[in-house]
C-alpha cells in the first residue's frame, strides 16, 4: 500500500473512532464494541476488504499496547478507595483466575467434547477480565457502586491479566511437550519474583527521577516514565518474570506515591491508553474474519454461558463470601466479569505457538469476547440498578488517581505598578471577595505573610489564591494587534464604542502582561487579548 494512502487510512480510522467514542454514549453500548466493528469493516471479509492474516505481527503490536494499558490500570487506580477491597479483589483476580479456568475447561472439555488440554487453554485465555472496558463503562456511564463494588471492580481487572497470561503460557509450553510438572513450579515462582522485584525497582526509579530530576523540556517527564516502563518490562520478560504484573505493580506504586505534576502524567495516560485500545481493538477487528463467526458462534454462546452464570459466579461467592460482602455485590460482581482485549491477544498467542491445538481458538474467544462486550458491558449499568447497587451520593471518579478531593483553587500574581489602587491601602481596607486571599507580599528581595494592617506599595508583588474555574465559561479569546495609526490608538477603554458582549481581559505591553480597566489608555504595538463572541467579530474588524 501507498505510504501517503496508509496515513490516510490510519488518520481517518482514528477521527471514526472518536466519532464512534461519541456515538457509543448515545446508544448505550460500550465504545470498544464499535472499535472492533470497525475493524471488521475494514478486514478481510468487510467492505474495505484490506487484507490482514499477519496474526505475529499483530501479537507483537498488541503485546505493546497491552504494556501501557496494564501500568495505566495501576497507575490510575486509586489505592486509599481500593484498601477495604483490595483482599477480596486480589484473590479474585489471583485464585479466582485458576478456578475460573479450571471449571471452564471441564465444561469445554465433558460439554464440548474438546481435548483436556485444549480445554484448559481456552479457560486460561479468557479467565481473566478486562480492565479497559470495565474502566470505560464506570467512567462513562459514572456508575458509582455500593459497597466499594466500583474499587473492587477496577482493581481486580486491572491485577489479574497477569495470572491469565501465566496460565497460558504454562499450558503452551505443556501442549508443546516441554517442560515437567516442577519445570512449571518453578516457572510460576519465577514469573512471580522478578514480575513482583522488577515492578518494585520501576516504582523506586521512577518515583526518585520524577520528583529529582527536573526535566529541561515540559512534558519529557511523560515521555520518561513511557521509555522506564517499556525497558523495565522488556528487563524483566527477558529474565524470565512476568512483565505485566511488574509494569502493573509499577503503575500501582507510582501512582499513589507523591509525584511532582502527578495530574498530568495522568492525563497523558489516559490519553496514550485510550490510543492504545483503539488500536488493539481496531486491529482484532482487522484480523477476524466474519465469514468464519458462524461455525464458532455457538460453541463461543455456550461457553460464554457457563463462564457467566456458573463459573465466574461459583469463583466470586468462595473467595468473596469470607469478607462479608452483600449477595447483591456478589451478584453484581459475577454480572460484570467482562472480558475483552486481553483475552484476544492471548489467543492470538495460540495461534502462532507451535502447539497444537484442533479448535479456532482466535474466533471462538474473538466472538465471545464480542458478546460479552455487547452483552454484559451494555447491561451493567441496567443490572446494577434493578439490584439497588448504585450510590447516588458518590462519585466514582474518587476511585481515579485524576480526582481531586480538595477545591480546586489558582494563585493569581499582581503586580502592583504606579497609579495602581491599592498602593497606600491596608490589606483589611481593599474590598475583596470572601474567598479570595492575599497569600503573600514580595516586596524587593523579601517575602511577607501579610495581615490586615500591612500596607502595599508601589512595585509590591502581591500573590494572592482564589477559586478555579471548575467548568470552563465558554471564552472565545483572541489577540488583537494595535498597529500604528489603529483608530483605538490613544483612546481610553471605556470611551470605545464596543458590543456590550465583547471584553478586553488583558493587554501585552512591552513583555508585560497588565488587566486593564476603564481608564486604561490603549497605546501602539499593545496586543490586546479579547472575549470575542462570534456574533460581534465583524463589528470591531
């Protein structure tokens, strides 16, 4: 393919799925549905008909997607919410991973007719659920749970990819014929150790450098943390650990360790982790064939199934019945076990290891992941409420690392030049508003805590704090360039005939930024910066 008609194609695919993002909220289903869909379109057997069978390459793609969905699922998770659930969770996503996959495959294997050990490995592929299609469906639909039912949720599908891959690897290596049942022990043990070890050294790391090193370019602090994480899963795979527990464990430190500009890094995951789910399900969606969902739908229908109404259920009452959790909640928890991204890609690991294996395993576990998503992800929100689960009176971005549970507030700078007002005025004498605060006085090489007596000068620097803007006004702000012989030149603010909707919010004079008011002189070479609303742009032209 042409490399312009490529761009073409991979820009025009992202402004779909954002179009998609968009329309998913509308019609109740979660976004990802459609982003396999599309990719469906596009494949082999869609309208497009691109053809894509390059399932190692695709592997290896979604093997590094995978890498930042992992340690954005830590390093979003908010652990002061997922302390009271964290056991219950953690054994969910640990032992309720092998028990899953165990009934699982006894159902392939005496209800299906398939070998034990094929059995087994597709239990293993799907035994885990889907952090990124559970942290989208609480986010959008802002389904706050009772009984921290939303922490739990986020945190077990968040740890227990880890054990899932564990799983499937152990059973690769068995079909394949190597290995013995101490072999396997000790390749547990191991994955466990230097995944866990190398998670703790990433965390340290990262947490020293970030709070350290000051980073000679804004934003190079994203960019470190995206390099630390790659190497240190690369490190940690290559030494025979399990690397997403270890980019996992890192997300989780790191993210609830005190970090300098925390909300950005935050928001720059989110960002690279939505990315990454559009190009993870996008690209299965590419890789199936539709023309073969037909031979695996029922097979797919009926695993997903006892998966659903007896499996996840019978793993979620024993290990979370001994924390006293309501039977709603465990409802509620078996009800939302969807799977998703994961569970792909390591079926995609199926496919091209050299075990052998009869069953399709990539579309049977492609179309129940397909129902699942469909299914389960659009009846959560209904389930959850038909069960009284949901708190009105939380939030659930409290269980985000990107919540903020203080007032947001901003430090304002003035600058306090001859003529100004307040030059001579004590403190206590300005009228101010009830929440603003004169924080500090800088008074030539001397910082002051000032008080009500104190009295502001000329060339005083005053700091003071106020609330933020929570929701944005819809401003429309431009520059405007006052050039020589400008019919404004010379002529005071309030003498200008301007549209009663139209503000002049600051002027840049000479490198300094100064907030005019009535009786401020506009000069040549001032760049005004203005509220224009639309409606008024062609009168003050």
């Amino acid at each position: 393919m042409d490399f312009n008609l490529l761009l073409i194609l991979c820009g025009g695919v992202l402004m779909i799925c954002i179009l998609c993002n968009k329309l998913s909220l509308r019609l109740g289903v979660p976004s990802l549905l459609l982003f396999i869909l599309l990719g469906m379109v596009f494949g082999s057997d869609g309208l497009f008909r691109i053809p894509f069978e390059n399932y190692a390459f695709a592997e290896k793609l979604c093997t590094a997607a995978l890498i930042y969905i992992m340690f954005y699922g830590g390093f979003g998770t908010r652990w002061k919410q997922a302390r009271p659930v964290a056991k219950g969770a953690l054994l969910l996503s640990s032992l309720g991973v092998f028990l899953t996959a165990a009934l699982t495959g006894v159902f392939c294997h005496w209800g299906l007719g398939m070998e034990w050990q094929e059995s087994f490995l597709i239990g293993a592929v799907i035994s885990s659920t889907d952090a990124a299609s559970m942290f989208s469906i609480l986010r959008s639909k802002k389904l706050a749970l009772k009984e921290n039912t939303d922490s739990l949720l986020e945190l077990e599908s968040g740890s227990n990819d880890p054990f899932s891959y564990m799983l499937t690897v152990m059973l690769l290596t068995m079909m394949a014929g190597q290995g013995s049942p101490e072999t396997f022990a000790w390749m547990l043990v191991k994955q466990l150790m230097i995944g866990g070890l190398s998670g703790w050294l990433c965390a340290k790391v990262g947490i020293a450098c970030l709070n350290r090193f000051d980073f000679a370019t804004e934003g190079f602090d994203s960019i470190f943390v995206v390099g630390l994480v790659l190497l240190t899963y690369a490190l940690c795979s290559y030494g025979g650990g399990n690397g997403y527990l270890c980019v996992y464990l890192a997300g989780i430190l790191m993210g609830n360790a005190s970090l300098r500009n925390k909300r950005s890094l935050v928001h720059f995951f989110d960002g690279v982790t939505g990315l990454m789910q559009i190009v993870i399900f996008f690209l299965l969606g590419l890789l199936a064939f539709p023309s073969q969902l037909p031979s695996v739908i029922l097979p797919a229908l009926l695993i997903m199934a006892f998966l659903t109404l007896v499996a996840r259920p019978v793993a979620v009452c024993l290990l979370l019945k001994p924390f006293a959790g309501s039977w709603w909640q465990m409802v509620l928890v078996s009800a939302a076990g969807l799977r998703g991204a994961s569970s792909i890609v390591f079926a995609i690991m199926v496919t091209v290891s050299p075990a052998y294996t009869r069953y399709d395993v990539f579309h049977v576990v492609f179309c129940l992941v397909l129902l699942s998503i469909s299914l389960q992800g659009t009846l959560l929100p209904w389930i959850a409420r038909k069960l009284e689960m949901i708190d009105t009176g939380a939030d659930v971005l409290k269980t985000f690392n990107d919540y903020k549970d203080d007032p947001a507030i901003e430090m304002i700078q003035l600058d306090i030049r001859s003529g100004h007002a307040w030059i001579g005025q004590s403190v206590q004498s300005l009228k101010l508003p009830g929440d603003v605060l004169l924080a500090m006085i800088r008074r030539q090489n001397e910082n002051l805590v000032p008080h009500g007596q104190t009295i502001i000068k000329q060339g005083d620097v005053v700091i003071a704090i106020a609330p933020a803007v929570t929701e944005p006004a819809q401003l429309e702000l431009t520059e405007m360039l006052i050039e020589e012989g400008h019919s404004w030149q010379g002529r005071r603010i309030k003498d200008l005939k301007l549209p009663p909707a139209l503000l002049i919010m600051m002027i840049l004079r000479d490198e300094t930024l100064m907030v005019p008011d009535g009786n401020t002189q506009i000069a040549a070479e001032d760049v005004l910066i203005i509220h224009q609303p639309s409606n008024t742009k062609k009168r003050i032209k």
